[in-house]
C-alpha cells in the first residue's frame, strides 16, 4: 500500500511538472477544470486540456485523505525549501494552506506544495459558481469556478465524500 501510495504521489508531482513547464501563447489558451478519477484517487486542475500548463493541481490519494495542493508560483526570493502561506478564497470562505517552495531543475520551475488536511474545506471553496482566489503574498490569481462543475464534484465525491 505504501509503495502505491508512494507511485500516485510521484505521478501527481511528475503530472503537475510537466503541465506547468509550458505557457501557451494567448491565441491558443482555453483554460478549463480538467479531472481525473481512479482507484480510490482523484485529482482536480485549471489549466489546458491536453497540454503541460496548469494553475492548480489538487490531488487526494484514498478518500477523505488529505488534498494536495500545487501551484506554479514563484514569490519574490523565492528559495528551494521555504515556507509560505497560500490562501484559496471563495466569496466569505476561506482556507490558508502552509506550503513549501521547491525547485523543479528540469524546467526552472517553482512549485508551492502543500496539503489540507480534509477536503471539507475544498468543498465549501469548489461548490461556489464565483471565482477562485488563490493568494501568496500580494500576488492573486483569480480561477473561474463556473466551468468547474462535473470535474469538481466527480473530484469531491472522491476527496471529500
């Protein structure tokens, strides 16, 4: 089981790696919910379909697991192994994730990793049809959740059931 659940994180990593090494050029960009479902796993993300750029990634390896949190973001200084504080806000809710930054060598990427500890959170954030505020710092990114509707709940049937 540890070897399984050892696979589905480094899978998880490996995925948001190479989705978040490219940015399309803006003629290009359709951004969307993309999910996945499978044994007991799920993961959830904002990016474009079919191609290696992402905002997010969330990800849970057994139901009602902690969620994993992934964001492509480099503050100000940034240094492999530092901790910040990532806030995702939905209208009067929100959640404050501890994350630490770490270096991707193979695409200079730098990534915020963290996790919520249950999905119930992420619930009450994803089942909004408003905006997605995921914020490090002053840095904001907003995230439609209109379009998130059969990723995000077949994601949270599994993560926060």
């Amino acid at each position: 089981m540890k070897k399984i659940t050892r696979l589905l994180s480094a899978t998880a990593l490996s995925a948001m790696v190479l989705m978040s090494a490219h940015r399309p050029s803006a003629a290009e960009e359709e951004l969307t919910w993309i999910g996945w479902v499978g044994e007991g796993a799920a993961s959830l993300a904002y990016g474009l379909a079919e191609s290696d750029y992402v905002l997010l990634s969330l990800a849970c390896e057994k139901p009602g697991g902690p969620v994993l949190v992934y964001f492509p973001h480099e503050p100000e200084g940034a240094r492999d192994g530092a901790r910040y504080q990532l806030i995702l806000e939905t209208g009067s809710r929100a959640a404050t994730i501890e994350t630490t930054g770490r270096r991707m060598e193979m695409d200079d990427l730098f990534i915020l990793e963290g996790e919520l500890q249950s999905g119930e959170e992420l619930k009450a954030l994803l089942g909004g049809t408003e905006s997605l505020k995921v914020s490090i710092g002053e840095d904001v990114t907003e995230l439609p959740l209109a379009a998130s509707g059969e990723a995000a709940r077949e994601f949270l049937a599994v993560c926060a059931p």
